[in-house]
C-alpha cells in the first residue's frame, strides 16, 4: 500500500484550522479588493467625496456574514449532496438554499451595518428593499454557486488524495446457470482507488471507523480511506463480533483495541494498537467493556 506524502500527512493534521484560514484569505482579500473599486467608482460619479470607511463598511459586513454562512453551506450539502445521481432533488433544494442564504446574507449585513453607521455617528440608508433584494439575489446566487464549486471541488482533491474505498462487486454467476439464493456474504475485501492507483485492503486490517457526513473513514495500517456509506449501514456490512460502535461517530475492531482508559466524565478513550485513540462515551462503554 502506497503510504501517504509527508506534506499531506502534515496538511491533515491541521485541515480543519487550514480550511477556516483559506475562507478568511479569500474573503478578506475579496473585500478589500470590493472596498477599493467602489471606492474609485463612486469617486467618480460622486458630488462630493466619499470617506473610504463608507465601502470599508459595506464589504466588511458583506464577507463577515457571507463567511458565517459558509459552515451552514457545507452542512446542507451534506443534507443534499450534489451527485449524478441526485441532481433532480439536489439542485431545487440548492435554488430554494439560495434564497435563504440571500435573505440571511442582507439581514445580516443591514444590520451590522446600522451599529456600525451609528457608531460613526451617521444613518445608514439601505434603500428600498424591493429593489435591493433583487440587486442583491443576483449577486448572492452566483456567490452560493462559486462556494458550492469550491466545497465540491476540495471535497473532490482530498477524495483523489485520502483515497476512496468501495465494497468489492460480487461475482456474476456463470452463463446459463441459474441464480440459487445465496446467503448473505459480508464483504471481507475492499477495493480502494488513490491517486489513479488501486489498492485491495481487507476488513480485518480495518482498525476504526469515523463517519464523515456522507462518507465514513476508515483507518487501515496507518492510512485513512473513505467510503461512500453511513456509519450504520457500513457496520450493517461487518462482523458483528469483531466491530462494535462506541460512540455515535465511532466504530472499532476489537482485535485492535489495547487499552480502555476511564474518564471522569463517565466517557472513555480507547487506545488501540496503531497509538491512535478513539472516544467512547458513555452509552457504548458498559457494553463495550462487556465484548472486551
């Protein structure tokens, strides 16, 4: 099994922090660069000058509550995925989104940019809100499209980088041969795609599971995977006797498990062969202790 690059190794210890300052680089960068041209734009038509702090104020409240919003993107389209095969429900729900991301997105910013008006000791006028709703859904709605792009673009790079895993299709019975009912088979063997190489990993070498919205990872001899499934349903798929849910993110192979430490707060933390540990909370830790 091909290991894993250094540098992306190191990027996923920090992801989370690295995504947050990537949306507050972009957004900063977009209001100052909003800031500067609306400043020279309306120098221009203006009958008097305009103080800069005026566009300073629009764009700032503009990124703030746009970046406020970004999380609750993500988490919808966790709730509707946009995939092939879930375009037709997917893509009325987004248009629907849309509205409401517009809606929060100019409530928002009108009125931190009242505070901020009056605290400048001036009166902020924002126009009729017919006419600027309208302005604004058009600008919103390409804006939660390019956000959209960018979340399924990134989610796409780490997918080729992490490496996704799928259960192995099961064999076609022989021409002419009639299909007797089988028992069920749980999958032993998993066929993992990274970096235009394929890889054949076993359920056994799986240490733990951690579901990630619409995907669960899986950790295997040090190397994270991810699978298109839901936590429940992918431990629907393995031996019961070996794998066992700990928490309501966390699944673990027992064979795996070194130590099961006890905190104060009635949780646990399992330590397992690899030197990662997983959570264990309280609802799972008695019948955990039970398999052990």
């Amino acid at each position: 099994m091909a290991p894993a690059s250094d540098w992306f190794t190191r990027y996923l210890a920090v992801r989370r922090r690295a995504e947050v300052a990537f949306w507050i680089v972009v957004l900063g960068l977009q209001a100052a660069f909003n800031s500067v041209v609306t400043w020279m734009d309306l120098e221009r038509v203006a009958a008097r000058p305009l103080e800069p702090w005026h566009p300073v104020m629009w764009e700032a409240t503009s990124a703030l509550v746009i970046g406020a919003l970004i999380p609750l993107i993500v988490r919808f389209e966790r709730r509707f995925p946009i995939r092939w095969d879930t375009l037709r429900t997917a893509l009325p729900m987004h248009l629907l989104a849309s509205f409401v991301f517009c809606a929060l997105h100019v409530g928002g910013m009108w009125l931190l940019r009242k505070g901020g008006y009056a605290l400048m000791g001036e009166r902020y006028d924002f126009g009729p809100w017919s006419v600027q709703l309208a302005y604004e859904y058009l600008k919103d709605v390409r804006s939660y499209a390019m956000i959209l792009a960018a979340i399924l673009s990134y989610r796409f790079l780490i997918l080729r980088l992490t490496g996704e895993a799928r259960v192995l299709d099961a064999p076609e019975p022989a021409p002419g041969a009639e299909a007797a009912p089988q028992p069920e088979v749980r999958p032993t063997r998993f066929l993992v795609r990274k970096l235009r190489r394929e890889f054949l990993i076993t359920a056994t070498d799986i240490a733990w599971v951690q579901a990630q919205g619409n995907y669960v990872g899986l950790r295997v001899n040090g190397h994270d995977y991810l699978l298109r499934a839901t936590l429940t349903e992918f431990l629907q798929q393995l031996d019961p006797e070996r794998f066992v849910r700990v928490h309501r993110s966390h699944a673990v192979n027992l064979d795996h498990v070194a130590e099961i430490e006890p905190l104060d707060s009635g949780d646990a933390r399992l330590h397992l062969r690899d030197g990662a540990t997983v959570p264990c909370s309280r609802r799972y830790r008695d019948v955990m202790g039970q398999r052990l």
